[in-house]
C-alpha cells in the first residue's frame, strides 16, 4: 500500500510547516523522513515525487530512540493471499526485529500488525489490526491482545491502526511521541476532522443552505453565525426562522440536545480557539469578535468549554508566534490579522457591533 508511505510524508510535511511557523526563528525542519528496503538502505524517489524529498537542511544522524519505522499495510485478496505475501517477506520481518532491538519506536497500519506479530515485537503487547481479519489474527497470535476500540493502539514503542484511512491519527500519534501534546494538538487542530469546527465554517458556503427536515433548526444555527456578536433573544431567533419560541426550543433540544443560547456560546468559543490559534490579535479584541464584552463571563465560558484560560490555550496551541520573532526574509509569510480573519469567514467589520 505505497499511498499509505506517501500520505505519510504528506503529513509530516504538513506538520513542519506548522511546527516552522511556531519557530520562525529555527531553521531546517523538526521530521525527517527516508523510505528503505529490507536491509536498511534509502531507496530514492522518483522524480516525480521529488517534492517529497526529506528536508536535508540541519539533518543529523539521530539515535534510535528518537527514530520510527513504519511498516504499511499490503493489498490482499484472503487471509492465505496475505499469508503467501508475507512468507515472501523475511527480510522485511527481520529488518522489523531489528530495528525493534535497537530501541526504535515501530508503527503500522492496516494489516502490517501481522508482520509486527511475526517479528515477534507484539508478544504481551496491545494492538489492532484490520476488522477483516480481527478473528485470525486473535487465534493465530494469542501472545497479542488485541484491542479495537479506536483508531489507533499506542503500547510503549509499539502504535498500530486498523485503518489505513487512520494513518492520519497514527502520525498525530508519533508527532505526540516525539514534539509533545502541545504540538500534537496544533497538529489535530490542522490537520483532522472536527465537526463542529467544519460545520461553523461550511456554514459560511452558499451552496449548502438546502432545505431539510430539520430546516427550523438549520436556518436558527445559520442565523445565530451571522449574528454570533449580537445579544442573544430567543424571540428574535424564532421570529427570524419564522417559529415560535416554544417550538424553536423543542426542534433545537430534539435535533442539537441543547439550547440555541448553549449552542451560540459553543459557536463563540470555537470562534475564539481559531482566532487565537492563527492569530495575534489581542484577547481583548478576539472578545469582541466572539460576541462578548464582558472579559470576566468570556474567560469563564472559555474556561468551562477547554479547561483552560484563553491566554493558555494560546501559549499552547498558537500556529504563530509574535511577529517580532519573524525573519525579515521570511515576513511575507505573515499575512495581516484582517486577512487572517476574512480567511476564517469573519468579517473584520462585524467587530464594530454592539455585542454582549
């Protein structure tokens, strides 16, 4: 499963480009990449995919602990075709083994879990491993205890995910391994799927306005983006959906299980999370953006909705630091806040509102 190695790469460029605009100060990049045989040579890429070569600007030999394999997944028609596939695969298996030995972290995807097993890496171990062969592989390595309750299977050195749709949540495992939570936060802010971060923003397209069963509910949710800083009146709400209050509230509870007034302040906390992780605007302003002119009832929302202040959530997953920090050679990757702002749906004139 070659897609499986490049969707990897993809990632991991991703996440040094993020990790560069919070180190605009360091030069070269935080992962290097290489792709190898069986024996531990590099293998080169073909020109077509040349973009895609390891950053080699700072590159240094690393030891092994702060190095990973990771095996993919391979194509299979049956348990006995993966079986034949991976007879063929001695070396790999050893090379697996060995790189083990050698204090390397290991990860894999899909059905690569069974040449973990093979290598004899998983004995004692938690890992998952495609639904498809789940039962055979419980009763072919019993020394493994199989989990499937997630994505991903993080057992000390050992990471594996059942899914190759799930190397996206794998990688944000390693970049967590070796750069930390903070930054693999950043990571899965950027890079996975967060409904309610997709739905404030699709909310924006035009396109998407259709009418649904639950369309009293739609056009409310859509309303109270538009008006995210103006005080919040269930009579306006429901006189603006053409409802009235007490059937609003019913269809919200029934399609959303909360309020219109609860779901406005999650808009609004999710609002301020975008704007303080890709901005540098101040909290003050980032407060009237979201709706709220009281800093004391905006910090506690924030508070009770992340489990931290707006200025920690900050420190800890900003996409940027101070512009002071910014090479001048590099200043034209630091757009305006405006432009920043327009790019998230918000329009900077909004601000001007009264909010509340």
């Amino acid at each position: 499963m070659s897609g499986t190695l490049f969707s990897v790469i993809d990632i991991l460029r991703a996440f040094n480009n993020l990790w560069q605009l919070r180190n605009p100060d360091k030069r070269g990049a935080f992962f290097h990449w290489r792709l190898i045989d069986a024996r531990g040579n590099e293998l080169p890429l073909p020109e077509w995919l040349s973009n895609m070569e390891s950053p080699t600007r700072g590159r240094k030999a690393l030891p092994p602990s702060q190095t990973a394999l990771f095996v993919p997944g391979v194509q299979m028609k049956s348990v006995p075709d993966l079986n034949r596939v991976l007879d063929q695969c001695t070396d790999e298996i050893d090379c697996i083994a060995r790189y083990h030995s050698q204090g390397r972290l290991i990860a894999a995807s899909f059905n690569g879990a069974v040449m973990l097993a093979r290598a004899g890496v998983l004995e004692g171990r938690r890992a998952t491993v495609t639904w498809m062969i789940a039962n055979w592989f419980a009763s072919h390595f019993p020394q493994v205890q199989l989990a499937m309750e997630g994505p991903v299977v993080v057992d000390g050195p050992i990471l594996t995910a059942g899914a190759p749709a799930a190397v996206f949540d794998l990688v944000v495992e390693l970049i967590r391994h070796f750069a930390g939570e903070e930054l693999a936060q950043i990571a899965t802010n950027g890079l996975l799927y967060h409904s309610l971060r997709f739905e404030h923003s699709s909310l924006h397209a035009s396109g998407i306005s259709m009418k649904t069963r639950d369309s009293v509910v739609f056009r409310a949710k859509h309303w109270l983006l538009q008006h995210i800083q103006s005080p919040y009146s269930l009579d306006r709400v429901a006189d603006e959906v053409a409802a009235s209050p007490r059937t609003l509230l019913r269809h919200f509870k029934e399609v959303e299980g909360m309020t219109p007034l609860d779901y406005l302040h999650r808009l609004r906390v999710e609002r301020a999370k975008q704007l303080l992780e890709v901005t540098n605007i101040a909290l003050t302003e980032i407060m009237e953006y979201c709706g709220y002119q009281d800093a004391s009832a905006f910090r506690r929302l924030f508070r009770r909705a992340t489990g931290v202040t707006p200025s920690e959530y900050r420190r800890r997953y900003t996409m940027r630091i101070s512009r002071r920090w910014w090479r001048a050679d590099e200043s034209g990757l630091e757009e305006s806040a405006d432009d920043l702002i327009k790019q998230l749906g918000i329009s900077p004139a909004d601000k001007s509102s009264n909010s509340n």
